[in-house]
C-alpha cells in the first residue's frame, strides 16, 4: 500500500496530516527518511515514525443491512450515506464490496480491505449474491429461461452471466371467502422471485427484468457467497472469522 494510507492505518493521522508528516521526513522506511507519500510499503518494511515502528491496524469487515433511502458512498449525497449508521473511528477508510442503489435494501458487506473486497466484487471469483425482487408482473417462462441462461442487456457486448431463478412460493395470493369463512389459495402469482447472479454490472438486476419487459418494484440482497442477513435494518456487526475467510477459499 502507500506510504500515507499506511500512516493513516497506523496512527490517528488524517490523510493530510499524515502527507504533511511525511513530507517533513520524520517517517523512516527501513532506516532511509522517506519524503514521498505515494511510495509504496510492504507489510515486512520497517517504518518508523520519530523513532516509533508502526504497525497497520488489523483489517476490518463488517456486516450491515442496509435501509432504503441510504447511499454506498462515504458522504451524503441526494440520500444519506450508510456510513452514518456505523459509529466506528476511521469509518472514511472502509468501502462497500458490492454497492446497492438508493431504494434497495439489504446485505452489505463493508470493509477497509481492497483484497478481501476484489474476491466479492470480481466476477472472475464467482461469487454468488442473492436478491429476493418483486416485479410488476408476473414472469414469464419464456423470460425466466432467458434469465437463467444470460441475457444482452441494453449497450452492453456480452450477455450475462446464466443465472439462478426461484420463483418465490410465498407469493401465493390467499383470500377468505367471508361466507364459508374458507381460506383459498390462487394460482402463484410469479411476482416474487430470488435471483442469483455473481456479476454486479451497473443496475443489473433491474436491468435484466427490464430487458423481458417487467419492472423490478423491489430489491433486497439477502446472501453473499455463504453469508445469510441476520440483523435488522439499519443494524451491523463485525463478521466473524469463520465469514472472513469464507471468501478466501472460494
Ligand atoms: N442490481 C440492481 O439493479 N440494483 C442493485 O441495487 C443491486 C443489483
């Protein structure tokens, strides 16, 4: 990493304070004065800060559901940023391995880790996220073979990748009739669906349904790879080890 980033993980300095300390030559690497923030260091340099050998905080990884109204950004934009909903020092250093939109809901996984993060988001690394998407109208079967084997989306040169698709049973529609006080269950309505991709191409769920001609009238991320939510809207926790390095051996 950069010599400043690695200041900033390492003491309470903000980045700029920690270029300005740089600059002045009170950081050593490997015993020669180092003037230039962007230098890159490696975990086994020494680096020393008036004398002090630093040590990079470990990495932190995070589990959040996300609210609607709320944006994968570090700063407020038209939305307020998640950030806002975790109280944690350095919170300007994590990011988000696979950002939502603003109106959809659910996991993310929030982390100061660029390596740990590329395994999530490269599609190279297949790795599978879950939405659970109610549509306008019901799906077809002759879209939900088109899904499931990759579709063009509109401007894009390859199709998807081929997806997993459950039409959700759940979404069954039950009425009482009043008279006989009987429960009836009506044909599925295939408005609810779980998707599987392990893409994350811009809008792409939204976009597939809006390419077999349906509308997606919500989204909500429910898994990761193996990682399931299990915390309320607007609750986090840290991941345990286990769930870190899950994604490891992928
Ligand atoms: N696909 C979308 O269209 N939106 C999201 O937020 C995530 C996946």
């Amino acid at each position: 990493m950069r010599l400043d980033r690695f200041i900033c993980r390492s003491t309470d300095l903000s980045k700029e304070q920690a270029t300005q300390t740089i600059k002045t030559g009170q950081v050593y690497v490997n015993s020669s004065a180092i003037h230039d923030p962007r230098v890159q260091v490696h975990e086994n340099n020494l680096i020393t800060l008036k004398g002090v050998e630093l040590r990079p905080r470990p990495p932190r990884y995070i589990l959040m559901h996300k609210p609607a109204n709320t944006i994968c950004s570090n700063i407020d934009e038209a939305y307020p940023s998640l950030f806002n909903y975790i109280s944690i020092d350095k919170a300007s250093e994590l990011h988000i391995a696979g950002r939502l939109d603003a109106d959809t809901t659910g996991l993310v996984l929030i982390t100061d880790d660029g390596r740990w993060s590329y395994q999530i988001t490269q599609p190279n690394y297949l790795c599978e996220k879950v939405y659970r998407v109610r549509l306008r109208s019901p799906l077809t079967e002759k879209a939900e073979l088109a899904l499931t084997q990759g579709i063009l989306l509109q401007g894009e040169e390859k199709p998807t990748r081929p997806a997993k698709l459950t039409v959700v049973e759940s979404s069954e529609v039950k009425s009482t009739d009043f008279k006989s006080n009987e429960v009836k269950a009506t044909e599925n309505k295939r408005t609810e669906v779980l998707l599987t991709i392990t893409e994350g191409r811009f809008h792409q769920v939204k976009r597939m349904f809006a390419a077999v001609g349906n509308k997606v009238l919500q989204l909500h991320r429910e898994q990761i790879g193996p990682i399931h939510l299990d915390v309320k809207e607007g609750q986090w926790r840290f991941l345990t080890l286990e769930e870190i390095d899950a994604f490891t051996h992928q």
